[in-house]
C-alpha cells in the first residue's frame, strides 16, 4: 500500500479563457456566460456525485486549473467551493489553488475567492516584456500583472505563484533575466516562481509559424542559458529549487503539484480531467456538450496500472524533486528496494555522476548535472 493512501487531491478543470493563446494545446477554449454558467452548474452535479465513492478520504488539496478559472464570478467560485466543502472530507489546512490571468480579475472578485477558501493563487504571467507577451498572445501587459498582483495582496493572498516562461520568440537571456529580476523586485516578492521553457506542440499557431519558418526563437545555448540564469537568480534571491521547473521560500512548495510526483491519489473534476486513485487511471470525455449534458457519464475508460508501471512512475517522477526518490517509500508501496528493479541502471547514472543518494540511502536523487539531463535519466527506468 501507498503511504497516506487515504489522502486525496481534487483538481477541478476550468475549460474556457478569453481567447486562446499562440502556443497553447490545454483544453481550453472561449466560451460566452451561459456556457460558463451551464458548466458551473454540471461541475456541482460531478462533484456531489463523484464525492460518494470517496467519503472515507482525506482532501489535503483543491487545485482550480485550467484554462482560466479565474473566469468564474465571485457567486460562482462560491457555489463551486462550497460544494467541495459540502461533498467532500476537507482537511483544516487544505491548499485550495486557483490559476489566475491578469485581465480577468479585480479586487472585488480576489476579496471574494479569499473569503470562498481560496489560499493560493497561480498567476500566470510568462514574461515582463510586452513584446513577447504580444508575440506569444497573451492577453495582458506587464502593467495588468502589476495590478493583479497588487489586489491579491490587498485581498489578502500571502501564497502566490507566478508562472514564467523563457525560450519564447523574440526573447533574449537578457530580457528573460529582466522578467526575473522584476518579479523579484515585487513588494513582497512571490513565495512560489515556476519557470518553463516555451514547448511548441502540434496543432498552435505557433507551431505552424515555426514549422513556416517565421519564428525568431532562442537557439539551443541560449535556452541553456536561461535555464542556468534561472537557477542562479532565484536561488540567490532565496528561492529553493524544489522540483526541476519549481522555486519556493521554504515552506512554500506546492503541497498539489507534490502530490503528483508523490504519486499520490488524485480525482479529476470536470471536462478531459484524469484521475488516478487505488493505482487506476482514468479521465472525463473532451466533448463539452456531452460533459454538459451528463458531466458523471462521460468518463472514459479505466485503465489499472501494473506494478512495474506503479514502479516506473514512482521513479520518473520522483526523480522530478529535488529531494528525490524516497527509497523507503518504494520498499513500503511495493515491498522491495528499488535497488532490486533498477540496480544497473541506478549504479550506473550514479557512476556518470547523474543520481546520488541523500539523507543516507534515504532518497535517491539527481545531481545538478543529471538534472539538466532529467529526461535522458528518467527515461532509462522505462521499461
Ligand atoms: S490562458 Fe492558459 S489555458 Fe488559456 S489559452 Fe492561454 S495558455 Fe492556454
């Protein structure tokens, strides 16, 4: 058995933005007040439905993803809240997140997700630069991020994220490290900062443009070289890197996205939304109007994970944090060592010096060097 198996995270999707961005696939897509309010309306039916089969688990986190959830209106962030609450078995400190853009929220509205439960917030930002939030569609300017940011201090928010972005087009290590150097400048600076490179998927805008040849994008060293910067300025500016692409003050880690690379249990709510729990995966249909018309009957098919890909996962994604594997974790979840699945292929990264072992054999780790290899490591403990 998985320690803390009895625990679960919800995450809750919120399908619809604005407009949609240049390089995003997410399941997103605009949508007018009616479909917004009519999808409200089938989540609380999900949720109360759904929350019977797992009365006897401990929700330690609530994430509202998506998408733009800070498209709901105060009334509706309440009723959704105040469903959760009302379904399901909350612990007293549960981290309840909402993923907000600049544009779409104001004081009033950040008061009311504040007094709904909402203790954390996820700004999505990207960059400080106008041009590139332009090159990349965006809806908003540095300027609207600054007044966000500024009304959830006001309403109170003392958790804040922001997401940022580098190897976008037009960008340069040097305007990646302004956008850095600005956030850290925030009064009070945010306590989380995740950093992604722009990863172009199939079926963007900007994929095409690449594919085209009409994008200006940073070559491969310079992308190295925000990476680096990355890890240098944060980490000066007392950032801990948690996980490859995540920087907290201490204690401020992400307890959901944890979750995940803890392999702990987690139900997805909402349209195309996966879940695994009791080592089963499954997800919602993509289709809006059938999720509307029947959000508990759209689930597709289950799929229950042998023990070598429970172990696999286990791996890959621990690996993920900077504190590593928890070796005793494995032997509890599965009864023996990873060292009796994976031994070569652990002797060997620690001999390239991409793995080491922390806290004794405790936690099994990689390097700084087998982190900025990470893929290349934790594919090899694929069957
Ligand atoms: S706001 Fe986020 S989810 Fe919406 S289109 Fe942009 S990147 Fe995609």
């Amino acid at each position: 058995m998985m320690r803390g198996e009895m625990e679960l995270e919800l995450y809750i999707h919120i399908p619809f933005c604005v407009k949609k961005c240049l390089y995003c696939d997410f399941l997103s897509a605009p949508a007018g007040e009616e479909t917004r309010e009519r999808y409200v309306q089938a989540l609380l039916s999900e949720i109360t439905g759904r929350s019977r089969e797992y009365r006897d688990r401990l929700v330690t986190s609530v994430f509202l993803g998506g998408g733009t959830p800070s498209l709901l209106t105060d009334g509706q962030m309440k009723r959704l809240l105040g469903t959760v609450y009302g379904s399901f078995f909350l612990a007293q400190d549960a981290e309840i997140t909402v993923e907000a853009n600049p544009g779409t929220v104001d004081l009033k509205k950040l008061t009311a997700y504040g007094e709904a439960g909402v203790n954390r917030l996820s700004i999505g930002l990207q960059s400080g630069d106008n041009g590139e939030l332009a090159a990349i569609g965006r809806i908003h300017t540095w300027e609207q991020f600054l007044e966000a940011y500024s009304q959830a201090r006001q309403a109170g928010f003392a958790n804040i994220n922001v997401d940022l972005m580098s190897t976008l087009p037009g960008q340069t290590t040097e305007s990646y490290c302004g956008t850095l150097r600005k956030v850290l400048a925030l009064d009070p600076p945010p306590e989380h900062i995740s950093a992604y490179s722009l990863i172009l998927e199939e079926g963007t805008v900007l994929y095409d443009r690449h594919q085209a040849g009409l994008l200006d994008l940073p070559d491969e060293d310079e992308d190295r070289r925000m990476y680096r910067e990355t890890k240098r300025i944060l980490e000066e500016a007392g950032y801990g890197r948690y996980e490859i692409s995540n920087y907290a003050r201490a204690g401020f880690e992400c307890r959901h996205n944890c979750g995940y690379w803890q392999r702990r249990d987690y139900l997805g709510l909402g349209l195309g939304a996966s879940s695994m729990t009791g080592n089963v995966r499954f997800q919602n249909g993509e289709e809006l109007e059938h999720y509307l018309r029947d959000p508990l009957g759209c689930r597709k098919e289950e799929n229950r994970l042998t023990v070598t890909e429970q172990m696999e996962e286990y791996m890959f994604l621990g690996l993920r944090l900077t504190e590593g594997v928890d070796t005793e974790g494995f032997r509890e979840a599965f009864g023996c060592a990873p060292e009796e699945i994976y031994g070569a292929v652990i002797e060997k990264n620690i001999r390239d010096g991409l793995l080491r072992y922390r806290r004794g054999r405790g936690h099994l780790a990689l390097t700084e060097r087998g982190m900025d290899l990470a893929n290349y490591v934790m594919a090899q403990f694929l069957a």
